[in-house]
C-alpha cells in the first residue's frame, strides 16, 4: 500500500494549507494499513527482528572462513548485507559470483536481492522466526557452496 509523507521547517512550509497534493497523498486505505502497520510493529515486531536477526548473524557471521567467495557479512536486525568476492584479501568485487548466488536460492525458493555492486541483500519479514530462518540459511549456505565449488 503506497504511502509518502515529507517534513520540513516551518520557513519552507509557507504555502496555504491544502495547496500542495501527493499522488499517495490522502488515501484512506493506505493510511488505515500504515497505521495497522505501526501498530503490529510496536506489539513486537521490532523485537522479533532484534531477536531472530540476533540469531542468524551467529549461524552466519562465520561465512567468510568458511566460504571463500564471501567477503563479509553486515547488518543489522533482519536487514542483512552478504558480499560476495573472487578474492576475500583483495576484496575484488565479484558481481557474477554474486547473481550466480541470488540465481541459485531463487531455484531453491529463496528470495534474495543483489545489492550494490556484489553484495545480497536478505530482508525477510518482521514475522520471521527461527525455524524459517534456518530453512533460509540452509538454503544460502548451499547456494554459495554450489556456486563456489563451480570455481
């Protein structure tokens, strides 16, 4: 559901009020999910991400000594950065090792995302809990040893 909302001082806001429309501006049914949203995250969301994205940063943060194609892995929360290299001392940017990665989960039911020029980008959903998580891992860790034994 589309919503936009901008801030500024009140030197700049000097229009009359109502003078200025958005395309996602005063949508009923927008804002009645934005607010629905705002609401499940303060019932706890915000603190499943911390705890299940606290729990897949230990499963994964060896991935660099034990894959050689990933760089580093970062993030925090359930927003998780995983860069793939062709050399982890140079950290030469390896983008199609990368796509090969992203490729790879997708055929096994994995969503990721690329990002930047050699990075994957995981975000699952704030409702995420262990058991998926480790379906996910599973799955990224085959991914990267398929596509690195290619090699």
């Amino acid at each position: 559901m589309p919503v936009a909302a901008f801030i500024a001082k009140d030197s700049v806001m000097n229009w009359k009020v109502g003078s200025h429309g958005t395309t996602y501006g005063g949508n009923p049914v927008c804002l009645a999910a934005a607010s629905a949203t705002f609401d499940l995250i303060k019932s706890g969301l915000m603190a499943n991400a911390e705890k299940v994205g606290n729990y897949i940063f230990s499963k994964i943060s060896d991935w660099p000594s034990r894959f050689k194609i990933v760089g580093d892995v970062r993030g925090k929360g359930l927003m998780i950065g995983v860069e793939i290299v062709r050399n982890q001392r140079t950290k030469e940017k390896a983008a199609d090792l990368r796509d090969a990665v992203v490729t790879n989960a997708f055929h096994r039911g994995l969503l990721t995302l690329g990002s930047g020029e050699n990075s994957i980008r995981m975000s699952p959903p704030l409702i995420i809990d262990e058991e998926q998580a480790d379906c996910a891992i599973r799955i990224m860790e085959e991914s990267i040893a398929e596509v690195q034994k290619a090699l």
